[in-house]
C-alpha cells in the first residue's frame, strides 16, 4: 500500500472517529488494529472488536488501484497527534512492515494482512430504515443513557432499549433501581420495532453524533443495527433479550407535585452530596407545606441541611434517596424547570419536564 503526499488530518481524523472501540489487550492481535483501505477516492479507515464496526473516510483521490492493509490502531494515532498540523505523509507498506514519512521523521511500523481482519458482514433481513437530526438523535441518547447498568447479571440491563413505534423514536434505560425514558418525533409512520443497544454501542454513538442538524440514518435488522452520518458508517449487534415492560414501572396518578428551578435544585443537592455518605449516597427529602428539606448526613456525624422555598400545601412527607441519581438526571436535562411528582415514602418518585410529555425519569426511594 503506497498513500503519497497525504495530509496529516485526513489520515488522523477518520482514525480518531474508529480507535475508541480498539482493544488494548485482545486474543485476537488484529483486533489492535485499524484496516486501511484506499479505494474510489477515498481513505477508509475501520476498527472493529467483533460486536461493533465503525469505518470512516476521508476524500482523498490517491492512485486507481484498490490497496489495504492493517496496522497498529493506537501507535499509529499516538505518531499521527505528535506529528505539527500541517505534516505531510508519505506511507509505504510492503511485507510485514509500514514506513511513514514525514518531513525528516521516518517511522517503522509492524503490520498483519488485510485479508485476515475480521470484518462483521450486514445481514440482509432489513426491517426499518429512519432518518433524523444527528442533534435530536444525541439528545435522545444522552437523556437515557446515564440509567444504564454497568456489569448486571442481567445482561439486557447493560444497553439501551431503542423503540420505533408510528412516529416517534424512544429510548429507554434502567439499572433496577431507576429508569430514564426519552421520546422524540420522527417522520414517518413506523412499524413498531424494538432493539437494545449495547452500553459500548451507545457511548460510542455519544462520542460521534455532532450538534449539528445533518441526517443520521438507522437501520433495524434481525439481529444488528447500523447507523450512518457524516463520514461515519456504525455497525453493532443487538442484545438478544427481553426487556422489562417499562410502563408498569412509570407510577401515574402521584399527587403531591412540585415545580423547580432545575439549576437551583441541582446546586442544593450538589452542596448537600459533599457530605453523604461516601458509599450509601443517601439523602433524605422532607416535604412540609410550603418548604422542601434536603438533609445528608455521613459516618463522621457530619450534617448537611438545605431548605428550599417550594409551592405546595399538602400533607407531609419523608422519603429517602441515593443522591447520584437525583443529580445524574439534573445534569442530563437541559430544560429550565423540572417537576418532581412523589407517592408516599414507599413510592418511586418521577421526574418530568412540566408541560412537555416526552421525557420520564423514575427513581425508587431507599432507606436512611
């Protein structure tokens, strides 16, 4: 593979866009790298760790042959940022080794064949296709995905449930002990279709999407789901597995309802969590006519009380919370007020935006 008196950045950039699903330490070693490829104009660039593939171009009209080949993901990342901006490459690979050059720097590089990497095939059994904002879509994603659980023996509980329903798109995550549910409209009346992302799917799609309002296009398959945008193609495999049914989890009906300022809130709890305890994350919410009470307290006999000043004159309440969830939704939300609707002390509370119906968020209360 020959690539002659190319830019730094149209090598780097797309390279950037593929390393974070790179493993460091596999059993595969083709897996550390990224394949290569030049072919119709363009510089390919794609990594893959065997559940997900990202690849990504940049236009650059090199030689009429088709070249490719593999080479260390994140060396050749690490010489690429160390290189000035304005560098101009000479790539030469041939045999098992890479020789990149640029200016007076010459660098020797190990390389494995390109017929070797292992790349995930698209199955033909496509179910759904949707197009919509790359903006909408990440702050689809972002207003769930902090619910994810990390690590739960119950593996579906690892991702996030995508659902095309008539026309509108939701997201969904839970851990068991709070759900987060994000819906947006799409155009197009859709069949419904459920998938569930897997976590590292999701985290990458975050690191990607742009806010800007070019289209990003999905497509649902049987057993895979392929995003596609800028520059950008993402290939993932779904999590084969049921769901919980998360509308019986979102409580109606609680009448005890209170309006907020969602940075003033986040400010009381974020002063009051300095000291809770360092491993229950408990806070305790006293609710009298009038006044809410934020109270933590630690192993050290440290207290922490923080009054706020609220519109409401039902009965009383005291119910306790692990504080990081309270925060988690405040910082994922970007509306200026937020409503907390509470049961009694056994209650899940639920977090809304008032007068906007597509956003939930359910947490369920603990013991102080």
């Amino acid at each position: 593979m020959q690539l002659k008196q190319i830019a730094r950045d149209a090598l780097l950039k797309p390279l950037q866009a593929v390393s974070g699903i790179v493993e460091r330490r596999h059993t595969l070693p083709i897996l550390a790298n990224v394949l290569l490829e030049q072919k119709d104009g363009r510089l390919y660039v794609t990594a893959t760790d065997l559940e997900m593939q990202i690849t990504a171009f940049s236009d650059w009209p090199g030689g009429s042959e088709s070249q490719a080949v593999t080479v260390a993901a994140r060396k050749m990342q690490d010489l690429l940022r160390a290189l000035p901006d304005d560098a101009v490459l000479n790539i030469d690979a041939s045999g098992a080794k890479m020789t990149v050059r640029a200016g007076r720097s010459r660098f020797n590089l190990q390389t494995l064949p390109a017929a070797d990497y292992p790349r995930i095939g698209l199955g033909q059994d496509q179910l759904q296709t949707l197009t919509l904002p790359q903006r909408e879509l990440r702050s689809l994603l972002r207003r769930a995905e902090f619910a994810m659980a990390q690590q739960d023996i119950r593996y579906y509980l690892n991702g996030m449930l995508l659902v095309a329903d008539k026309g509108t798109l939701q997201a969904v995550a839970t851990d068991g002990h709070r759900l987060s549910w994000a819906s947006l409209a799409v155009e197009g009346d859709y069949q419904r279709q459920e998938v569930i992302l897997p976590r590292k799917t999701v985290l990458e799609l975050g690191k990607l999407l742009a806010e800007v309002d070019d289209l990003v296009t999905i497509d649902i398959l049987a057993t895979q789901i392929r995003f596609r945008f800028a520059n950008v193609e993402l290939v993932s495999k779904v999590v084969d597995g049921k769901f919980p049914d998360y509308n019986r989890v979102i409580p109606t009906g609680h009448g005890k309802l209170i309006d907020f300022t969602r940075t003033e809130l986040l400010a009381t709890l974020q002063r009051a969590a300095i000291l809770s305890n360092e491993k229950f994350r408990g806070v305790r919410v006293v609710l009298v006519p009038g006044t809410m009470k934020i109270i933590c307290t630690n192993t050290e006999q440290e207290e922490a009380e923080e009054e706020l000043e609220v519109d409401y004159q039902g009965e009383g309440l005291d119910i306790g919370f692990n504080i990081n969830y309270l925060l988690d939704v405040l910082q994922n939300l970007s509306s200026e007020k937020v409503r907390l609707a509470f049961g009694d002390a056994n209650s899940s509370a639920l977090v809304t935006v008032p007068d906007v119906d597509d956003y939930k968020y359910v947490v369920m209360p603990m013991r102080i």
